[in-house]
C-alpha cells in the first residue's frame, strides 16, 4: 500500500509540475541554454538553403529554354497581339527582381508607380514594354540575344544572393508589410513561391512558342532533379 502511494505521488509531482520530485529546480545554466537554442532556430536555414538550391536549378532550366530558339527567331511571337518569346524572358527578370526587391528592401512600396522607382533594380538591357507586344531595338539578333540572356542571368543571381542572406524565420514575416495590390498579404515565402510560381507561367509559354517553330524544348526532369 505505501508502494502504491509512493507512485502515486511520483506520477503526480511528474504531471503537474513537469519534473520528478528528484529533479533540481532550473538553474541559471538552464536559461541560457534556453536563449542559445532560441538563436540557433532564428538562424536556422535549412529551409532557405532548399529553396536556394530550387532556384538554381529553375535559372539552369529557363537559361535551358532561352538558348533553345535560334538567334534569328528571338523575336518570334505567334500572334501579333502576344509578347516575343524574348519578351516573355525580360519579364521574367524583371518580375523576379520586383518580387525579391520588395522582400529585402526596408522602404515599402505602395503601388506598382512607386516600386517602378526601387533603387534595387537591375537595369533592363531594352526598353521594350514589359507587359504589351513589343520589339527590341534594332541590334544584331546576337547582340540582342545576349544581352537578353545575360539580364536573365544578373536577375537570378539577384534573387539567390538576396535569399542567401535570409533564415528560416524570415520566411516567416513581412505579412503586415505595405506593398502593391497585387502582392498584399504575402509573407517573404510567398514572394519567393509567387516569383517561381510566375517564371514557370512565362517559362511554359516560351516552350510552346518553341514547339510552335518545330523546335524540341530542353528535357524537364533532367533539369530539375535535384
């Protein structure tokens, strides 16, 4: 009978007070412990180093796709109302570096006129319009095609530095930050969803243009295995 009371107790001092009655009470060691693993989750990047590795192999795989269509071809477009298959990659940079701007900047960007004026944009290598038909200046088609490529390249690059400064508890923020309309309500990990989300929208539509002049796209899956 006092076995049986003696383990009563036991399960009771455990349940209610988390600790048996021979464990000691916290100590000062205890709580620094506490603060040293609160640090190392806040400066935990396993998941930022994911998606860092996803986007590198999303900018090996569209660079895939662009160096695909001939340089006299670049301009092609279905219809006269679509954008040029070179268009569609300059918006892509330019996309990408809006979405990860607005993620690392500490100003806040009311509407699309403001953040049109962020300084952390990377210089586009053509004025042609971003969202409407249009054609590049009247360059070599070598020329333009590397100049083409090589903003696709500096936007990337733009995006995996940006992410490599960031942890796991940043994914986290940013919701109540002031943005334009059409990003309201994403945290820093939706920005960076959203922008793969948008390059795999444009990307697809340059594998039909592609496709559409007979020419066979770059494989998907050996492009991104990781």
């Amino acid at each position: 009978m006092k076995t049986l009371l003696k383990l009563c107790l036991l399960f009771y001092s455990v349940t209610l007070f988390g600790q048996s009655p021979n464990e000691s009470s916290s100590t000062p060691n205890d709580s620094k412990n506490s603060i040293n693993n609160e640090t190392t989750h806040t400066s935990e990047k396993q998941i930022v180093n994911l998606l860092i590795r996803r986007w590198e192999k999303s900018k090996e795989y569209t660079l895939a796709v662009f160096d695909a269509i001939p340089t006299d071809q670049l301009e092609y477009r279905p219809l006269p109302n679509q954008m040029s298959f070179a268009q569609h990659f300059i918006h892509i940079g330019y996309i990408n570096n809006s979405f990860i701007g607005v993620l690392i900047d500490p100003k806040t960007y009311p509407d699309f006129e403001a953040l049109r004026d962020a300084d952390f944009f990377i210089n586009r290598p053509d004025p042609v319009h971003l969202f409407e038909p249009d054609s590049l200046k009247k360059r070599t088609p070598t020329t333009n095609k590397k100049l083409v490529r090589d903003y696709v390249i500096k936007t990337y690059d733009f995006v995996i530095s940006s992410l490599e400064n960031l942890t796991d508890h940043d994914l986290i923020l940013g919701l109540e930050k002031e943005k334009p309309w059409y990003l309201k309500g994403h945290t820093h990990l939706d920005l960076i969803l959203r922008g793969e989300s948008h390059t795999s929208h444009h990307r697809a539509q340059a594998i039909i243009y592609l496709k559409m002049k007979g020419i066979l796209p770059p494989e998907y899956s050996s492009h991104n295995t990781l």
